[in-house]
C-alpha cells in the first residue's frame, strides 16, 4: 500500500512539472512571436525589367529562379535606352530595389543585364540563337547567382562602430575583397598607336605614317577620339624639271560606334571623323629651273573602318581601313605645270595596338 502511494505520487509530480513545462514553452513562443511581428524585416527588392511580349523560356526560367531566392520580385516593362547600367540602376533606386535584372530579346538574340546598387558590379551576357539550348540555361544561373551574391553582400553584418573602451593599438579585421561578379567591361580611356599607310595620288604613291590616337567611352557603344598622323616617310615626285618630296601630316576628331558589347572578344567599329591635311612639299630643281618649298591646307571628311581584338582586359589589336576625300584639292606643279594632284581620293590602312585605362 506504501509502495502503491509512492508510485502515485511520483506520477503527479512528474505531470505537474511537464504541466508548468509546456505552459512555459507556449509563453516563451508568444513572446517571440509577438516580437517577430514587431521587428519584422521585409524581404529585400529585386526589380526584373523586360518586355511585355517577352514570353522566351529564358525570361520564365529567371522568373522562377529569382523569386526562390526570397526576395520581393518587382516586374517592370522595358525602354529603350543607349545606357543600359544607368537605366538599371535609376529603376532599382525608384523601387527601392538592392538590384535590377533586365531581358532584351531581339531577332540577333537575347541579352541579360544585371545591376547592383551597392557595389556597383554588373553584369551582361548574350546568347544567339545559333548558340546551343544550354547556352541559356549557363546565362540564366549566371545571373541568379550574380543577384544571389549581391542579395549575400547586402545581408552581411556590418562592422560595429568602435567603442570607447577599446584598446587604441587593438587590431582592426581584416575584410578580404570582393571578387568583380560583374566581369571586366572595356576602359573608358582608349590610347591607340600604330603605323599607318596612306595613299592621296597615283602619281606619288604611298606614303608611311606614325598613327597615334586618344580617346573615351561615353556609353558601352558610343566613343569620341583625336588623332593625329605623323609622316615617316615621305611620297617622292620626279620630273624632267626635278624632284620633290611632299609630307601629309592630318590631324583630326572622330565619332566611334561599336557594333557589339565590349564583352566580346572580336569588337568591329565604324568611324566618321573630320580632319585638316597639311600638304609639305619640299622641291629640288635641275639646273636651269629654282626649287621652293610650299605648305598648303586642306578639310578632309574621313570614314574609317575597324576590327578590334583583344589580347588581354587592357590591351587589344587593333587593324582598320579609311577612305576620304580632301576640300578643296591640292596640286603639285613643275614649272606652272599641274604633274599632281593629292586627296582625291585618299585612302590608307593600320595595324597596331589599343590601350583601355578606366
């Protein structure tokens, strides 16, 4: 009977405290739930920009991979823009957004672009539709995770300011640097040098010059450029009245249009410039006759075309062809004679290197 009541008493007791137990838990999960709900943070933004017929498997892949990242997704419809960066990121800073994806489809193909307010890493790839089917899926987890790398480096916890009861000599830690996500674009700056060729008359023929060139990228496509041509070696004349020698040196500015973005490894350029030609000749007469120097002046409206390729992030070769015409034409004369003429047409030809400094 003792034993019985003991039993009974230890059942009770145990019951009591699983009792007190579950009703501690359950207030302790209100509390954090009441807490939760009071400090609860939103989901961070991420805007997907791209046409309201687009209907591609790519874009419906990223609809799907995006929104499993957590994030609220934002759709917006596209716009035309010749700054794809900077209409991305004035979209993200509208919505409030950490980044910004966009999908430009055309008959060419389609490119992905993305934007990182923070960082300000981007990112741009395109797939053809020669390119293989899993070329798409290869861009496509490409850009989840550029964003899920931006969405990371935004959730990091930052440095706590420093207390006053710390050591001055205590050492600070170290954070290591974050890789570009958004791979290397072209420089802003371009530098170009090579040895040109150019031909202004059949009488003289060709002459050799020294190319060199400056110039910056104001958008992704779009550049302006001074160059200058520097004569090396001269075209030479020669007449029954003598000899001479003339010097073209042409100097000028140029609008630059890339054909293709600057991830490509193959880049063809298309140029107008307008440039002053000035026209040394230098004569030596045979006896009887007297020799003169004389320097004329002439506009010269060029088109140029190139193809540029690159050897490393900074450097690329450059080859390119130019055809123009001078205004008005210059002459070349022995004696009050015309024996030449120099500009109608000109034409010429480089080969050399291209320097890209941000």
């Amino acid at each position: 009977m003792t034993q019985s009541l003991h039993r009974h008493e230890a059942r009770a007791t145990i019951s009591g405290t699983l009792h007190r137990l579950a009703r501690w838990l359950c207030a302790w999960a209100c509390v954090v739930a009441l807490e939760s709900a009071a400090h609860g943070e939103v989901s961070p933004r991420l805007v997907f920009v791209h046409s309201d017929e687009t209907s591609s498997p790519l874009v419906q892949r990223l609809r799907v991979d995006l929104t499993r990242l957590g994030v609220e997704m934002v759709e917006a419809s596209d716009t035309e823009t010749t700054d794809p960066i900077g209409f991305l990121s004035d979209v993200a800073a509208r919505a409030g957004a950490f980044a910004a994806v966009r999908v430009v489809s055309t008959p060419a193909g389609t490119t992905v672009w993305g934007a990182d307010r923070a960082t300000s890493t981007t990112l741009v790839r395109t797939v053809t539709p020669a390119d293989p089917p899993i070329e798409g899926e290869i861009i496509a987890i490409q850009a989840v995770e550029f964003v899920r790398a931006s969405l990371m480096d935004l959730q990091r916890p930052r440095s706590e300011p420093k207390l006053p009861g710390r050591e001055a000599n205590a050492e600070e830690p170290r954070v290591a640097p974050l890789p570009d996500r958004g791979g290397r674009s072209a420089g802003r700056l371009r530098i170009a040098l090579s040895p040109a060729v150019l031909f202004g008359s059949k009488e003289l023929g060709p002459s050799l010059h020294a190319q060199i060139a400056i110039g910056y990228r104001w958008t992704e496509r779009v550049a302006s450029r001074a160059f200058i041509l520097l004569p090396v070696l001269p075209s030479t004349l020669r007449q029954t009245e003598g000899s001479a020698e003339i010097r073209a040196t042409v100097a000028g500015l140029a609008g630059d249009l890339d054909l293709l973005s600057p991830k490509h490894m193959w880049q063809p350029r298309l140029s107008a410039e307008l440039a002053i030609v000035q026209l040394r000749t230098e004569g030596r007469a045979a006896p009887a006759f007297v020799g003169q120097e004389d320097t004329v002046y002439a506009a010269m409206p060029i088109v140029r075309a190139a193809l540029i390729g690159r050897l490393t992030p900074w450097m690329g070769l450059s080859a390119d062809v130019l055809g123009g015409m001078t205004l008005p034409r210059p002459y070349v004369t022995f004696a009050d004679r015309r024996v030449a003429n120099w500009g109608r047409p000109v034409a010429g030809a480089s080969l050399g290197l291209q320097f890209e400094i941000d």
